[in-house]
C-alpha cells in the first residue's frame, strides 16, 4: 500500500509519514503542490494525502488537475480550515474525504483505512488464478489444499501478477510498486524473488508457471507438459 503525503510543513509531513510507515505503509512525501502532481499523476498510490494551503500549486488545484486526467487515487485533504465552504471546495475540486488540523493519529489512521476500502467497492479478501488462491490478509498461497505463506515483497509480486494475468508486468513496474520509487533496488532484486515464488509454486504443485517474457518482465501462464 503506497501514500503519498503533500505537505509543505515539514515536521507535520514527516510526522504523518511516521506514523503511516509504522503501519506498514509505503510513503512518499511532497512538499508543495507541484512536485505532489508530478508524483500523483502516475497513478501509483493507493492515497493521496493532500494539505489545501500549498506552494506553488494549492491542493484545490492538484485535486481538479489528478481528476480531469482520470487519475481516480483517493485524495484525502488536510487542512486548518474548517469552514463548510472549504471542504465543499475541496469534496468539488475531488477530494474523496476531509481532515481539519490538528488531527490525532487514530483519526488518520481510521480514514484512511476507510479509504482503501472504498477504493474497491467490495472488499476482495482472495485473488483467484487457474488452480491458486491467494489470501489477501493472510498473506497464504494455496492450490488443491496445499498452502504456503508467502513473505512481504513476495506477496506483493505475487498479488500484482495475480491480478494482471493476461499482461507482461516489467521489472520496472514492479520495482515502483513493491519497493517504491526512491528505493535503491533493481532488477537483480526482482529475480531473487520470482525465484522464491517460482520454488513455492513448485511446492504447493500448482500448474501455473511464472514465465519470463523476452526479458522485460514476467507473466503468469499455465504450464503447457502438466
Ligand atoms: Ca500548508
């Protein structure tokens, strides 16, 4: 799960970021209001949490500009006002949920718990492909009765494939969406964990197969001898 945090107050950003990543969040933080659009415009984030009294760009604006180029990521605004105009405003420009300053951590924690909820409509606990089941809060693998639990970044592969099985997903995709965009890892990474998940999958002897795909990324196929 990957937020992105754009806050220009800098102890304040860093606090949410501490207290997201000590949930097991994965943060990215901004500090004004154009460098957070060219962030949250890729359409990586699971989150946006967007402060309304910004540099450069306000969070009115980079809301309006995130929804006009379809970018539906939930946005939820961060601001010291609290007059019913402004978050009328803000729930217009396309915010999906407001917070007025000072907030205490279980209050950001809840909404944005409520907003990945949204995101899905339902709440989707299983991944399905061919003969395997992933559970998503158990973080299990299974075929035929047969499971095995799968470590973080394992899981996180895993459930990217699972859920874009007919698509060639990159190196690179899975890259940003496991490790994060600042992170230090590369492709070497990747193959050490499609290994893992290539030897659980042998072990629990699931038909699907992770295949590489002329070198730019991985796809999930079913073996064509079993
Ligand atoms: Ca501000």
């Amino acid at each position: 799960m990957q937020i992105l945090v754009v806050e220009d107050e800098k102890r304040l950003a860093e606090g949410l970021a501490h207290i997201l990543k000590e949930q097991k969040y994965m943060v990215d933080i901004a500090y004004d209001g154009r460098d957070g659009l060219d962030l949250a415009i890729s359409g990586i984030y699971d989150i946006i949490i967007l402060d309304i009294m910004l540099p450069k760009m306000n969070g009115y604006e980079v809301a309006a500009f995130l929804r006009k180029e379809k970018v539906a990521t939930p946005i939820l605004m961060l601001t010291a006002k609290d007059q019913i105009s402004d978050k009328v405003k803000g729930l217009d420009a396309g915010a999906d949920d407001y917070m007025t300053k000072p907030f205490s951590p279980e209050e950001l924690l809840a909404r944005v718990r409520a907003l990945t909820r949204r995101q899905g409509e339902v709440v989707i606990d299983e991944v399905e492909f061919h003969d395997i089941k992933l559970n998503l809060s158990t973080c299990d693998l299974s075929c035929n009765g047969k499971s095995v639990h799968l470590n973080f970044k394992e899981f996180e592969i895993m459930k990217i494939l699972m859920q874009n099985p007919l698509i060639v997903t990159t190196k690179e995709e899975l890259i940003v969406k496991v490790w994060g965009y600042d992170s230090n890892a590369v492709d070497n990474n990747v193959e050490v964990y499609i290994s893992f998940l290539r030897k659980k999958l042998d072990f629990i002897s699931s038909k699907i197969e992770i295949a590489s795909l002329r070198k730019i990324g991985y796809r999930l196929e079913v073996k064509t001898n079993a």
